[in-house]
C-alpha cells in the first residue's frame, strides 16, 4: 500500500440515499400539510366562539343589558385567546404532525358546517 496522503477534494463526498431523501421529502410534505390544516382549524375554531359569544341582539353595545351576555362575552374572549395562543405553539415530533393532519381532515369540514349553521 502506498502511504501517499489523500487531499480532500479526492475524498468522495457521501451522498444521501434516495430512500432516506424520499423520506425527508414525505416528511416535509406531512409536516407542512399538518400545519396548514391545524391553522385552519384552530382559526375556523376561534370564529365559531367569537360568533358564539357575540350578544344576540343587532349590536355589541346591548351586552350591558344582561349580565348573562356579558359574562358569556367575557368567556368567549377568553376562550380565543387561549385558542390564537395556542395557533403559535408548535408541535414537536412527526406523530403530533400525523395526528394534525387525520384530525384536521375529519374536523375542518364538521367545523366549516358548524359555521355555515350558526350564520
């Protein structure tokens, strides 16, 4: 064997097989699929309760007149920004993206019927 030292642009570069880029690849697309459908739900969601919350009169200002719309206004506030918190919180491993993706697909044509009967 020869002992002559290798230079580094001889070095063959490792290239990424193609099942694990095929993989990166699904992923990305399950990752970016499972986001779209969580942003949706959880925006569709927070229109449901504001419009759950509103006072059933013609204007906001009738909140005043029962203590019942108001406190039903006070929660549904609550209720979305406890929703538009969680529209920024992220899930962390590929099972929770899975999961967004199947739950955002059976739940975002419910909640756009829900919305649809409300109006």
């Amino acid at each position: 064997m020869s002992s002559t030292p290798i230079r580094e642009d001889e070095v063959p570069h490792s290239r990424v097989p193609a099942a694990e880029q095929g993989a990166s690849d699904r992923a990305r697309r399950l990752r970016t699929a499972s986001i779209a459908m969580r942003a949706v739900f959880i925006l569709v969601l927070a229109i449901v309760f504001l419009r759950v919350s509103l006072p059933q009169s013609e204007t906001i200002w009738t909140v005043y007149d029962t203590p019942g719309d108001l406190v039903r206004l006070l929660l549904g506030l609550a209720a979305c920004g406890w929703i538009a918190a969680q529209l920024f919180s992220m899930p962390k491993d590929m099972e929770a993206h899975r999961i967004w993706l199947y739950l955002g697909l059976a739940a975002v044509p419910f909640i756009l019927i829900c919305i649809v009967g409300i109006w």
